[in-house]
C-alpha cells in the first residue's frame, strides 16, 4: 500500500510553492454521472479519490501526491491506489491495493472520511472534501508551477552563488600568491647562499696572502730580501678586494632581483586585497579555512623580509672587508719592516641600500 498523509515540515524557501495548495481548491463541479470526487490539500501532499458505489459494493482510486527531492530539483511525486469495499448507508469498508486490512470511513454528500493507517501503526482521520476530476486538474497544474518557479529561483541562485564564489576563489589566488611573494620572494634564500659563497672566496685569498708572508720568513731565512714577493703579494692582496667587490654585482643581480619581485608583488597587493575583501563580502556565507592575514600586516612582513635581505648582505660585505683588511694588513706590516716601497692604502667594499638593490 502507498504510504498515506504523513505531513513532513518543509524548509522555509519550499512553503511559498505549496502554503497555496488549499487556497486553490475550486469550487466542486456536480458529477451528472461516473465516479464521485473527493480532494484534501496539504503543506506537502494532495490527495484525490475516485469513488463509485452502487448496490452497496465500492470500487476507487487513490491519488496520493507528495513534494519530493530538494531545490532545485523539486518534484511531484505521484502514486495511485484501487481498493474495493463496502457500502453499508454511508459506512465504508475498503481493501487497498488487495490488502485484507481494512481501512474504516463514511461518505455523504459532501465529504468522505477515512480512518488511514499510518507509518507508527497509529490511525488518522482523513477528510476528504467533494471535488471534481478539474478541480484537482487545476491544482496540480498549480502546484507543478511552483515548484518550478521554486526550482528556476533556487537554480538562479546556485549559479549566483558559484559566480561569486569563482571570483572568491581568483582573489584568494592573487592574495596567496601576493603573500607568497612578499615572504619569500623569487630564490631568495639561494642568491643569499651565492654570497655567502663568495665570502669563502675572499677568505681562500686571504689564505693565499698568509701563505705569501711565509714566504718572506723562507727568503729572509736563506739571506734574501723578501721585498720582490713583499710587492708581489699586493697582487694577491689586491686580488682578496676585488673577489669582495664581485660580492656587490651578484647582490644586485641575485638578491636584488628578488627585492624587485618582492616589491611588485607588494604594489598589487592593495588592489587584490581589495578585491577579495569585495569578493568575500558579496559572499557571507563563505568561512576561509585560514584567515587572510590584514594588507597592513602582509605590507610590514615584506617590508621586514627586504630589511633582512639588505642586512644579510652587508653582513657578508662586512666579514668580506675584514678579510681584505687582514690580507693588507700583512702584507704592509711587511713591507713597513723591510722598507720595500710605498705602502698600499686598504680599499673597501661598498654598503648597499634595499634602493640601491632594487635599482634597475
């Protein structure tokens, strides 16, 4: 047997496609001849019967159509059921669906009630209103109207909602990838290993002058002036400086380009932090799995990232300088001590500046 008038509650966008049911109800049509109608309207649910009785026996139909599915694919789900019975002055007694329980009512002129049996095994009284075969017609035509304008609605929206959220989806993008950027621009880490690289240059050549000053010591312990290699180490002193200058070059070209990544990223950020702020707000309902931190704090993360760079560098510039110095240092030591010639003036390694770095 169908299952019978077990009202559910519906959600809220679904009652202005069905609360109209029983409001559209028309006025019965007189049957001249043929079955006779009846019809009840719920929230969720019509029920129609066909009734025919004569010479106390009792054949019909039950329509039972239920709201079914969810927007936006919303539905009239539609059943049907014969019974048979009796009609004993308005008693019924009716077999659904050749069922041998019995389903107890009465019927008169304008109404028929039936005690139907529901899903708990509990019985509700269902009453039923005479109709016609167009009354009925015309609320399911009604009803299936709604239901689409519902769907179309609902669908309307779904695709809103996947609009908006696309565009969420593109500004988080941008915005991930600004804060990307801004943390670790380009191969940061790398062009800082790069110099860290030539620093170990500049101390092998300060090396390389410790091995000449053991050389003046071998030339002054055989009798011989160790002026020709005194002179001849400024050569390897000078060779210390300039490996430290090429420090400067492969900062503006490594550290450097990763400065100006690093700064274009941070000239778009405002305008793709605005436009996800946008995004979001046309989408309330989204909740991010993580928090987009503020532009101001994304701004001050860049701008201390740039400030490590530049102090990272002028770090190595630095312990360059004093390898250099040292290299010099020996060498002139040398030379004061066997007057060889004109001491040589220590050179030294520029500073630089995030500008400077960033500087085409």
């Amino acid at each position: 047997m169908a299952r019978f008038l077990k009202v559910r509650p519906l959600q809220a966008s679904l009652l202005a496609a069905v609360t109209l049911l029983a409001a559209l109800v028309p006025a019965p049509t007189a049957n001249a001849s043929g079955p006779q109608c009846y019809l009840v309207t719920y929230r969720a649910e019509v029920v129609f019967v066909e009734l025919t009785a004569s010479n106390g026996r009792v054949v019909g139909v039950w329509y039972d159509n239920t709201l079914a599915g969810a927007l936006p694919s919303l539905y009239v789900n539609s059943q049907s059921t014969d019974f048979v019975g009796r009609d004993s002055s308005g008693q019924l007694t009716l077999f659904f669906g050749g069922s041998s329980s019995a389903v107890f009512g009465s019927v008169n002129a304008d109404s028929l009630s039936l005690q139907m049996p529901q899903n708990d095994g509990s019985l509700s009284t269902v009453k039923l209103l005479k109709s016609s075969v167009e009354a009925y017609d015309q609320i399911l035509a009604k009803w299936h109207q709604e239901i689409s304008a519902a769907n179309g609605a609902a669908a309307a929206a779904a695709q809103k909602s996947a609009h908006l959220l696309n565009q969420l989806n593109a500004a988080i993008d941008k915005v991930e990838n600004d804060l990307s950027v801004i943390t670790s621009p380009g191969t940061l880490g790398t062009d800082e290993g790069v110099l860290s690289d030539d620093v170990g240059v500049v101390d092998d050549d300060l090396g390389v002058v410790e091995d000449d000053n053991g050389v003046f010591a071998d030339d002054i312990a055989v009798g011989s002036s160790p002026c020709g290699d005194i002179m001849s180490a400024y050569g390897d002193a000078r060779t210390a400086y300039t490996d430290g200058e090429s420090m400067v070059s492969d900062a503006k070209s490594g550290v450097g380009g990763d400065l100006r990544v690093e700064r274009s990223a941070m000239a778009a950020a405002p305008t793709d932090w605005a436009a996800y702020w946008r995004a979001q707000q046309a989408l309330p309902s989204y909740r991010p799995t993580q928090p987009i931190p503020r532009l101001k704090a994304a701004l001050t993360a860049g701008r201390r990232v740039t400030s490590g760079a530049v102090s990272q560098v002028n770090s190595d510039i630095k312990q360059a300088n004093r390898y250099v110095a040292q290299a010099y240092a020996i060498v002139n030591d040398a030379n004061t001590s066997h007057h060889c010639g004109a001491l040589e003036k220590t050179p030294t390694i520029g500073y630089v500046t995030a500008q400077w770095l960033v500087s085409a």
